[in-house]
C-alpha cells in the first residue's frame, strides 16, 4: 500500500474512533428518509429521473457535479448510492463519508463496475478505497463477470442476474426478492469478494462471514475473466468457469444498525444500469429490484433487526391431537401439514413478530390469499400487564390455562370479515373486541420454511414487555364449512373431510379437543393436556402456556407451646405450574421467627392436591419443631 493511503486509512480510522464515541445514532422512526445520490465523482445519471419518480415513499437529494461532500451535506441523509465512480474521493470526502456513517442506522450502495477499458479498473479501485474505509469486509473483485448463455441479445457482457437474497428472517430480507420473477442486468459487471481481518480475501459463494447478506447472483453458466491489472485476489479465468459468482451482496452491522452494499454494476449511470426493464429483448425486474433494495434499507433503518423474544421447538410426529387422531383421507392432507415444529416470537421497535412452522405447509391447494389454506394455527399470549383473562378458545373445544389477554386466529385470508364469522385473519382481545387482518395485522406464508408469519403493530398489543409474555400455540385444521372454521374429529376411521380417532365418550360429552397438534416440549405434555377433560362432568381438556406459569403461594404456620396448634393456608397447584412457597414463619414463646423458601415445579398432568402440600408443610414444621424443642430443653454443659 502507498504511503499516502496509509496515511489516509490511519486519518479515517481515527476518525471512525472518534465519530462513534460523540455521535450519537439518529432516529429513523417516524419519518421519511432521504436517499442522496452521488453525481459529483463522475457518475452518470442515466435512469435517475426514473427512479426519483417511481419510488416515492422516500425523499431525494442529489449531490450534483462540484459539490463537495461534506458532513453538513450528509447531516440529513439515512441512505447514499454512489453510482460507479470514476473520479477519486478527497479525504475529506471520505472522512466526512464515515462520520456520518458511524452516526448510526445508515445504508450506503457503493456500485463499481468490471476491469473492462481504462475507466474499469479506476472504478474499482475507488469503490474499494471507500469500502475498506467504511470498515466493511466487502470489496469488488479486479476482474469481469460474464456470460455465454445467459445474456441480453446473445453478447455474453450484458449478463442476466438472479436476484437471491440470503434468507436471514430477522433482516426481512424476503423484502429484496418480493413480486421478481424476472431477472436483472449486469451490463459489462464486476464481481465480489471479501477480506477477512488478517487480510486473506475469499469468494462469498463458497465462505461466508457473520453479517453477510449475499442478494444478486449469476446463473451457473457464468465465468471470471481479467481484461486488465492488477489481477485477482480469488479468481482463475482458466478455473472458475460454468459456475454461480455473487454480483452484489451487503454486510450488515448490527452495533449500528448500518447496511453496507458493493455491487458490480450500478443501479443508475453506467451504459445501461440495473434499473432497466428491458434490453435487447429480454423482460428484466430491474426496477423492481432496485425499489426493494430501497424498501429493505428503509425496513432495517427505521425498525431495526428483528429481536428473537421467545423460541419453542415442537417434537416431529405428534400431529395426533391426543395421541390417537388420524389424518383426514382427502389426498390434500399430505403427512406433516398439521404438525406444529417450531413457534418463534420476534419484535422491533414497532412490531411483534409471531412465526408457526410446520413440517410440511403442503402448498396451497385452495389459494389462500395469504399463502397458506390448510392449517388453521390459533395464538394465545398472556401478556404482563394481569387483569381480565380469557380462556376460550374458538371452536378447538379446550381451555388455555390460565388464559389469554389476546388471541391471534390465522386464517387463509378469504373475504372481508373477520374469524370466525367470516375467513380473514383476527386478533381478538380478552373482552371479545376485534381487529380484521391488514388493518396493524398481516399474515403470510413462507414455503421455502415451512412457516407461517403474523406481525402486528405494537400499539395494538397489550403489554409492553414482550420477553415476559406467555404463549399458547395450537394447530387446528382449517375448514371453511366446519364449526367456527375448525375441521372436526370423529371416533373411529376418518372419513374423506375429518379427522378419525377420538374417544367416542368424549364425542358424546361434547369435549372431543379439536387441536391436531399443541406447542409442548414433549409429545407426552400434549397428549397429558389434551387428555385432560372429564367425560362425566364435562369439562374441556385445558392447554397450558408456555413458558410455565409461576405461581407464589405463602404458607403460614402458627406455632403456641404448649399446647400446639398448627394452621397452614394452602392453594390448589394445576399441572405445568411452578409452586413458590415463599415464607413458613414460626412464632415461638421466645418470639423466634424462621423463614424457609423452597420451589416445587409439576410437569405431569397429576394435579398437586391441597393435601399433598400439605404433608410436605407438616413435615416442614415437625422438623422445625423439634429444633426448637431442642433448643429449649438441651441441657447447659
């Protein structure tokens, strides 16, 4: 390295120290961004017009030719796109670039382009100095990208790119490849690579790092070639032929909420820049592409990651209700559609992620507006703020225990009214009250994971300490025509539409629990739960929540000598409940006071009757009562 960049990265590095330690992160919340685009380094604007004019839920500021870039000038800015430059950055420039990066929750798109010409190579070297000086560990590769297949009017430098991104949930990186179809262009495009702390660079296709988010991909008939010095880090043109490379990937860094993106190509400038919708004859996704990259960087930078809050992995293979239900024989029903394998809770500063995976989502058969038609999943959250519960639960014919502040009812989506009167996705609150799904509630479906995603507003949930809530997850099937949607069971065989294997003296109580699968530890805690109704009192099977309710219960002993009077208050303790005894106090002649604490956790569905604590409290106090008479009638030495 020269010793002039040295100078300068050492300049850039203090001044990154610095920023980080006085700036304080700027808050995206409620309001609208502003994306500044870089035309003061050479870049061309090309298609820019087109972009200010479509995506309109952000705010444009253009940094024209001349313009120095200062720290005043960046002071408003969440998101730059700085367009294959071809003109150097001061250092000035720079530091003012990372100052106002290291302020917190920003997006920067850096675009090079390929080796290709006397510009290519300028390029290139220009977007690397900016990314090593904003400390990310991506860079563009010193080659070219290309293509004999797959391309635009049969030139293989006018290569046609995949957009892919990483699925990584809690980036929502769904956002980048929502409604594509198509693919995109890379017109003359570079390729990435990356450099680890000890200065070794690898290819993103094969290693990755934490924080990499790999997005636009070559297809698999691509092939590295080197038009000009310096030469490759990674890359053999005579090796890495007939192979998938990555075009444009980001790094996220979670200590500032900030997004970095290089990229081969631009998506505005260049000789045709990625935002095109067509060329040579080839349909393209290019604007579409580019309006999600902007979507994706305003979802990161005004809600932040989504935080995992709650995580409970469901046994495989207990889709049986209580242990004896049998799938329906319609060919629809593959095996696995009602087997509940995971439920996550994940929130932001806005919203509560709840996320029902399944072992198999089974397609959708019906064309359920929110991706999914089979399942019917029912969420039940008691939440910290106490007060009014309710233990309902719509048409599954079973208790939640304790009960609930608000249910999620997950509906296919048809129609306009709410489950269970109508068939669009509900939230209901303890007192009955609603709110229709798309209204701070939506629903979709993830089939490459199985998963079925609910988010919903904060300011509609009770309760504002989600890491102390406690759920309920039950799986029901969905049935347009059964009782209150829920498709119903039967004893003995199933028949074409419903489910066979339910205790006929339970069919006739009325009791039968329609859940095909519960959110418990074991498949035993399931079975143990939904076998938990009473024929002949009929009573529901009751569904606890998880994690275990913890319950606290003081027991007082009164102790008069002579003669001995015993008084212990007790409460009835119901299964999955953790029992704190808090005190046992023992008031003597002498006024002598002893405190004993002890937990007691029920994990089988066998109820812990008054009488069994109890026995365990007498004992407690017959040790404590011989101790005391020790005490007093020991004999002095």
């Amino acid at each position: 390295m020269k010793k002039a960049s040295l100078i300068l990265l050492l300049l850039i590095a203090f001044a990154s120290i610095l920023t980080a330690s006085i700036l304080p992160r700027g808050s995206t919340a409620e309001r609208t961004l502003r994306v500044a685009v870089d035309l003061a380094h050479g870049e061309s604007d090309k298609y820019l017009s087109y972009i200010v004019g479509n995506i309109t839920f952000v705010e444009w500021k253009l940094i024209t030719p001349g313009t120095t870039i200062t720290s005043d000038l960046l002071s408003d800015v969440d998101i730059l796109l700085i367009g294959q430059p071809t003109q150097p950055f001061t250092a000035d420039e720079i530091i003012a670039i990372v100052q106002w990066f290291n302020s917190g929750n920003k997006a920067v798109w850096i675009a090079a382009d390929s080796d290709y010409g006397t510009m290519g190579p300028v390029s290139q070297e220009i977007a690397n100095v900016l990314l090593e000086a904003i400390g990310t560990k991506l860079r563009v590769d010193l080659g070219s990208l290309y293509d004999n297949v797959h391309n635009a009017g049969g030139a293989y430098y006018r290569v046609l790119l995949r957009v892919m991104p990483d699925k990584v949930f809690e980036l929502y990186t769904d956002i980048i490849s929502e409604g594509i179809t198509k693919p995109v262009l890379g017109h003359g495009p570079g390729l990435l690579v990356w450099v680890d702390e000890s200065g070794a660079y690898h290819d993103p296709a094969k290693k990755t790092f934490p924080g990499l988010v790999r997005i636009v991909w070559s297809y698999e008939t691509a092939y590295f070639a080197e038009n000009n010095p310096p030469y490759s880090h990674v890359y053999d043109s005579l090796i890495d032929r007939d192979r998938a490379f990555v075009f444009l990937a980001a790094e996220y860094m979670r200590g500032l909420n900030n997004i970095v993106v290089a990229s081969g190509e631009s998506p505005y400038g260049d000789y045709e820049p990625t935002w095109s919708s067509r060329y040579y004859g080839v349909d393209l996704d290019g604007p579409l592409f580019v309006t999600n990259m902007i979507k994706w960087f305003v979802k990161v930078l005004t809600e932040g990651p989504l935080t995992p809050v709650f995580s409970l992995v469901d046994p495989e293979g207990d889709d049986k209700g209580p242990g004896t239900y049998v799938y329906p024989t319609a060919a629809v029903f593959l095996p696995g559609v009602f087997d509940l394998t995971k439920f996550e809770v994940f929130e932001t500063a806005t919203s509560v992620v709840f996320k029902v995976y399944v072992r198999n989502l089974g397609g959708n058969p019906w064309n359920g507006p929110n991706g999914f038609c089979l399942q019917f999943p029912h969420i039940f959250v008691k939440t910290d703020i106490g007060g009014e519960l309710n233990n309902t639960a719509f048409g599954l014919n079973v208790e939640i225990d304790p009960g609930w502040h608000f249910a999620i009812l997950v509906a296919p989506g048809w129609g306009t009214d709410p489950v269970p009167d109508g068939e669009r996705a509900a939230l209901y609150y303890a007192n009955g009250t609603s709110v229709v799904q798309d209204d701070g509630l939506t629903v979709t479906a993830s089939p490459d994971e199985n998963a079925i995603v609910v988010t919903v507003d904060k300011a509609l949930l009770p309760g504002v300490k989600v890491s102390a809530w406690k759920y309920a997850v039950l799986l029901a099937s969905y049935d347009g025509y059964g009782f209150m949607r829920v498709r119903g069971v039967v004893p003995g065989d199933p028949t074409e539409w419903l489910f066979g294997g339910a205790d006929p003296y339970a069919v006739i109580a009325g009791v039968e629990p329609r859940a095909i699968d519960v959110l418990a530890p074991t498949a035993q805690e399931q079975y143990n739960m939904l076998t938990s109704y009473n024929v002949d009192t009929g009573a529901l099977a009751k569904v606890s929540v998880y994690p275990p309710e913890l319950i606290t219960i003081t027991a007082t002993v009164t102790v008069a000598l002579p003669p001995t009077t015993v008084t212990i208050t007790t409460t009835e303790v119901t299964t999955h409940t953790t029992v704190e005894i808090t005190s046992v106090t023992v008031p003597t002649i002498s006024e002598v006071t002893k405190t004993k604490t002890d937990t007691v956790t029920t994990t089988s569905v066998e109820t812990v009757t008054p009488m069994g604590l109890t026995y365990g409290l007498v004992g407690v106090v017959i040790v404590l009562l011989i101790a005391i008479a020790f005490l007093f009638v020991r004999k002095p030495k």
